[in-house]
C-alpha cells in the first residue's frame, strides 16, 4: 500500500474529476430556486435555508434530503453554492435525544452558579484561564494509585455523527457537552440521565458563567451565532451572530472572564478557496467581545488589520484579493497580570502574507487593542487550491500550512518570570517572553512536522513540566469500488504518535513515550496522537487516532492505564454508541471521574458517537 502526501489526499478527497465550478447564484437557480423560491407545503423558503449553518447546508447537499438535486455537483460547485445562500445559522440541527431525563430535578440558578464558582469544575476548553489543562489534587479527587483502577461508569449516545470533537465541561456536578450531529446536553455527572437539551451544531464546548445573575452556557455554532443558555433549564438568554462574514464558523471555546465573552472566529473559506471561479480571499480571523449578560458587542479585533484588497488575476480571469485568513481555531489566554488576552493564528488563505498568520497575537482585555504580535511561521499562505494539479487559486508563497491549532499556556518561570508556551503544527514547541513582547525564549522540535502533524489540539502545564503530544499522523489511499469516489483513505499503522514532557525553563525534552504499533487485525487505525493533552498530580491522559486513551506517569512516561474505546457500549440514553478514534477534544478529569469523547471518522479514523465516564471500578 502506498501511502501519500497530505496534499495528494486533499486532493483525492475534494476534486476526483475536477471541472471549472460554475457560479453559486447559477447553481442555485438551476437546481434550487423552483422549489425554494415559491416554497410550498414543507418546502423551506431560502430565507430558511439562509439560517441553517454552512455545515448543516452541506450534510443535505451530500447525504441528506437533497442529495438527488445535487447529483453530479463537484464540491468546489457545492460550496459555490453553500457560499451564494451565505447561511447564518443552526435551525436545520436535529432534535436533542431527551430518552433518559432526569426525575426530581431540585436545582435552582442560585444553586448551580455558587457550585460553578465554588466547587471543582472542568469548565470550558482549560481549568484556568492560563490554558494549562491542569487538574489539581483537591478538583480531580484522583490520585496516581487510583488512575490503573479506572472502569467505565456511563457512556452516553452523542446522536447520529461521525465524530465527536467538543470538549466537555462539567460544572455543579453537571456535564455539558455539545454535538455536530445538532445538539447541546446538559447530563447529570454522576448517572448521566439528561436536564436538558438544545438544538444547535457545535464543533467547539461549553463555558458556564454569570450571565447578569442567571448561570448561563455559552457556546458558538457551526454558523458562527454565539449563545448563552440558562445552564439550568436550557432556555435561550440570547443568541447573536457579530461577524458577518458568510464563511465564518466557531471552533473554539469562548472565554468567559469578568462578564465578557471572548469568541475567537475561523472559517471555511481555506478551502472554498480551490474554487477556481471564487474571489479569494475576504475573510480575517477575528476576536469579539461581548457583554456576558446581553450579548451586545464590546469590541472585535481582526487578526489582520488591514481589509483584503484586490491583487492578482487567477489563471482564469478570476479577481484575487488578499491578505486574508489568520483564523483563530482556539480559546483565547487570560493574562490576568497584564490584563492582556493571547491567541494564537492561522495561516494565510491568499497573498500577500500577512505578518499576523502563524503568530502569537497580544490584546488588550478593555479594548481589543492590538499590543504586540510574534509570527512562528512566515509567508504561509495556502488553501486547498494549492494541492490540485491546477494549482488554482493557490497563492505565490504556497505555505506549508503550519498555522495553530492550540492556545498557549501562560506559566510561572523561576525569578518572577513567566513563558507563553506553544506546541505548533511545524512540530516546534515555541516558548515566548510575554514582558518582552513574545521575545522567543527557546524552541525544540520534537515532531516531523506537516498540515496535520507535528503538535495539533493543546498542550499541558502541571506545574512542573510542559506535556506535548505529536500527530504526524501518516495518511494514504486506496482503491473501494464501495465509495462514490472510487477510493478510501487509509492510515499508516507506523507512523506518528508520542508523547513529550519538557523542561519549561529551557525546552529539554526530559522524556518521550512513543507507543507500540497497532494490533495487525486494526484497520483504519494510526498511533497519531492529535488530541489536547490533560494533566493531574502524577499523570498525564492523552488520546490517539487508534481509539485508545492511555494514562502515562508524569516522572517517566510509562503507561500506567490503557484503554480501547474502539468498540460499542451500552448507554444510559438506550441506543447503543460506538466508540473510535480521539481527536481534537482531551480528558476532562474532575470529582474522581475522566470525561473522554471518542470516534473521529475524518482523515481515514475510525467514526464514533460516543461520551465515556470512568470512576475508579466504575462506581
């Protein structure tokens, strides 16, 4: 079997038979407007359409109600059209699976919000602000003897989806997770019996905060429309959509700190950008702040600051516009010292490069400021353009496509000092001097390094040392006369994976765990360890793309628990799920239990739907 090029896949996956994409008002008209512009009985006006995410637009088109009208579009015709009807929302998300709820349910506003400021949590993407992925001893009730003891003690069905990738967040002995099948839960910890549920598409987690006295859930959608939910009950305080760019879409967690909500935004318009006949590129990453308890916007910051401009010609004739892109796919970092904000960048979709992809940007809390920036990566500006053998679209610098996908982690130094430290897709752990305006203060490369290697979701600080997982996960494809493409992806069953601890001070590696290879009877399986990494006192949990999640010592590395989540569970909510690869998403540990979500079909992994609880034997 040989095994391919990140690029080679791209383009496999997205351009088969590639032909010129026709325009998305023609395509709509052609196959759309018949039904949609004079809707009858339970045909959805476009007005409808417009207020479902990209992504929900997308399943239809694809695999779902309107595959047929879609018959014989290339992708790069059916983002064409996603991108024409511009949609601005989630209403097309299914409904929440509400078969087990809870009985007797006595909560109350007052009670939960004192338990989300008072008692151990794992709320949002971090246990800190600082992003450290850190769980004390006195929060996780979990202790390095207990941790080989660990059983399974629920797992819930996350509906009908693919992969599961929101990180879960467990405040006032309740679990909030959220799904991109279209539904967020709020789940009791200790049975997982179901509060509530809402209809929504997430691809990031829930924050628990203050919302003007109500404890409220907030979480950005697939659509780019940020929420904030009565974490008791469910219902909707307000929803807001501040960009308005039609690409948009929310990866990462917002960060909620002294009454604002600060929501990064990405997009998917990288990829929109193979479109030969498609204007690239408009959009820039952004930060917005918004008033916790209304929604109102404070400020946005865009990660470029000037606004694209026309460049070159296309091949084609097609007007060029750039800089562009610099998204921001994770939760911001708090510098409670300063009062400064931290995110890291994408890359550029389009030329000229700008000097804020690839970069550690500073902002003020109050205003949004731009205070300083340290780029990492220079003159990386790609899209998925860049892999066809037209190279359409695909900018002069033709960057390696190395941007973050991870927050840095602020953290103490001896002699009052502190280091902002980042794992990057180049396979390059960076650490910056956060009074010096991100003055680099050492780099280690510990992985290979491509689109999807080197260190992918998050990192982790516990106080000691700083734990790095690699992916450089190995991706190929073959013939399957089965798939409509004519092929599927396949894994390297040797390639990528390991787990790093490094001393903060100076970037030694002073371990690496590297796993065994997959079991020969293993298809779709990679030791790639893309997942956030999550530390206790004395251990680390780190997932991987061959469905198992492992518990390693935080003095050697030596796997201390393992556990495969590749198969099917029984759940509380009744519908059998089945678990497959980690990604994105780490361990959430708190109260003596380890929060885990597996199945992640993308890139050739093993698909699954399920949320895992373990206790130690399981009670």
């Amino acid at each position: 079997m040989r095994y391919l090029c990140l690029s080679a896949v791209i383009t496999l996956i997205l351009f088969t038979q590639f032909v010129s994409a026709q325009d998305g008002a023609a395509i709509y008209k052609e196959r759309c407007a018949t039904c949609h512009d004079a809707p009858e009985a339970r045909v959805p006006s476009l007005s409808t359409i417009k207020a479902m995410s990209g992504q929900a637009i997308y399943a239809a088109l694809t695999s779902g109600a309107m595959r047929t009208q879609a018959q014989g579009l290339s992708t790069p015709q059916i983002f064409a059209l996603i991108g024409y009807i511009a949609p601005t929302g989630t209403t097309s998300a299914s409904a929440p699976d509400l078969t087990r709820t809870c009985k007797g349910d006595a909560s109350t506003g007052l009670g939960i919000l004192k338990a989300a400021m008072n008692a151990p949590r794992w709320n949002g993407w971090s246990t800190s602000p600082t992003n450290t992925r850190y769980q004390d001893a006195t929060s996780s009730k979990l202790s390095a003897s207990d941790v080989p003891k660990l059983k399974l003690k629920w797992a819930f069905n996350l509906g009908d989806v693919t992969m599961v990738r929101a990180q879960p967040t467990i405040v006032g002995g309740r679990v909030f997770t959220a799904t991109m099948a279209g539904a967020v839960y709020s789940l009791d910890a200790e049975t997982g019996c179901t509060h509530w549920g809402f209809k929504a598409s997430v691809r990031s987690g829930v924050t628990v905060a203050d919302a003007g006295g109500i404890p409220a859930a907030f979480f950005g959608d697939a659509g780019a429309t940020v929420y904030a939910l009565n974490a008791v009950t469910g219902e909707l305080i307000w929803k807001v959509r501040p960009v308005d760019h039609f690409a948009s879409t929310v990866t990462a967690v917002p960060r909620v700190y002294n009454g604002v909500v600060y929501q990064p935004f990405a997009s998917i318009e990288e990829a929109i950008g193979a479109d030969p006949s498609f204007e690239c590129c408009t959009f820039r990453g952004s930060v917005v702040a918004l008033e916790a308890a209304t929604g109102k916007k404070i400020w946005q910051t865009f990660t470029i600051p000037e606004a694209p401009k026309a460049t070159r010609k296309s091949a084609i004739g097609t007007q060029m516009r750039g800089p562009s892109g610099a998204a921001v796919w994770s939760t911001p970092t708090i510098d409670e010292q300063l009062g400064v904000l931290y995110v890291a960048t994408g890359d550029n979709y389009s030329d000229p490069p700008s000097k804020t992809s690839d970069a550690i940007l500073a902002m003020d809390l109050k205003t949004g400021a731009l205070l300083w920036s340290r780029q990492l990566t220079e003159n990386d500006a790609f899209n998925i353009g860049c892999s066809l053998p037209q190279r359409t679209n695909c900018p002069e610098s033709n960057g390696p496509d190395f941007d973050f996908g991870q927050p840095p982690i602020l953290l103490p130094l001896e002699g009052n000092k502190r280091a902002l430290v980042i794992g990057q897709k180049s396979g390059i752990v960076h650490a910056l001097d956060p009074d010096r305006e991100g003055a680099v203060l050492w780099q280690t490369r510990i992985g290979k390094g491509t689109a999807l290697g080197g260190s992918q979701w998050g990192s982790a600080f516990d106080g000691e040392k700083v734990y790095v997982a690699i992916s450089d996960i190995g991706i190929g494809a073959k013939p399957d006369a089965s798939s409509p493409q004519g092929f599927r992806l396949t894994l390297d069953p040797k390639q990528g994976g390991g787990l790093h601890a490094l001393d903060p001070r100076t970037g030694k590696v002073l371990w690496s765990a590297r796993l065994a290879q997959c079991a020969a009877d293993r298809t779709d399986c990679s030791p790639a360890q893309s997942a956030a990494v999550t530390a206790i006192p004395g251990v680390i949990f780190s997932g991987s793309v061959d469905g198992h999640i492992r518990a390693y010592s935080a003095k050697t590395g030596e796997i201390v628990w393992d556990l495969d989540t590749a198969r099917e569970f029984t759940t509380v909510n009744g519908t059998p799920a089945r678990g497959g690869s980690i990604d994105v998403a780490g361990a959430a540990v708190v109260n003596g239990m380890v929060f885990v979500n597996s199945g992640y079909g993308q890139w050739g992994g093993m698909p699954g739907n399920v949320l895992l609880t373990f206790s130690v034997d399981g009670k």
